[in-house]
C-alpha cells in the first residue's frame, strides 16, 4: 500500500500560479499510475490530470488543458501539478491519487490510493 500527502495548496488572485505537491511512500512509486483530481462545494469529484507509470503519457480534463501541467519525479516519489492562468473556477480541493491499473484514467473509482486534499482557492 501507497500513503500520499499533498501539499502546496493556498490562496491566489485569478492569473495566478500554484505548484502542488503530492509525496509517495511505501510503495513502489515507479510502479503506479498518478493523478490529480478536484471536487468543488456542491460538486462532483472530477478528474485534473494523470501521468502513466511508464512516464510516457499525460492526460487532461478539457477544463484545464493548456494551463495545468502534471509531471512526476521518481527519485523523490513525488508528482507534481503546476497550475498556471488560475481562474476562479478552478477552486476546489485537490487530491492526489495512485493506481496499478490505469486504464480507466477520469474515474474516481479507478484509484484505490488517495491522499487527504489541499485545497485551492483562486480569487477574483
């Protein structure tokens, strides 16, 4: 089994930018495949972006492609996602979560593997 903590989460004025940071152990991190996702109030839990375990592959909700960028370290067990042009939409709490299988990437379900959220609060 895999712990995950976030981090980095914070407020920020709309145009603005965040980096989150999501620390692995206890699994083999190189092993899984790891994605954000976000829920806002009143919401559903919706997919961010994912990155393969081979590292060859990303992927995008259309709500934040071009703007957000997910990317992983294996040396440091940790996946990152860069949040750029924040709008104030984009407020929610972000999740990190980590899975074996990854063929189903924009389903919640699909990962066994969570950490606790950070939330994000972008202002107007």
């Amino acid at each position: 089994q895999v712990q995950l903590v976030e981090s980095g989460g914070g407020l920020v004025q709309a145009g603005g930018s965040l980096r989150l940071s999501c620390a692995a152990s206890g699994g083999t991190f190189s092993n899984y495949n790891m994605a954000w996702f976000r829920q806002a109030p009143g919401k559903e839990r919706e997919f961010v972006a994912g990155i393969s375990r081979s590292d060859d592959n990303t992927y995008y909700s259309d709500s934040v492609k071009g703007r957000f960028t997910i990317s992983r370290d294996n040396a440091k067990n940790t996946v990152y996602l860069q949040m750029n042009s924040l709008k104030p939409e984009d407020t929610a709490i972000y999740s990190c979560a980590a899975a074996l299988v990854g063929n189903s990437w924009r389903f919640a379900r699909a990962y066994p593997y969570w950490g606790q959220g950070t939330q994000v609060t972008v202002s107007s």
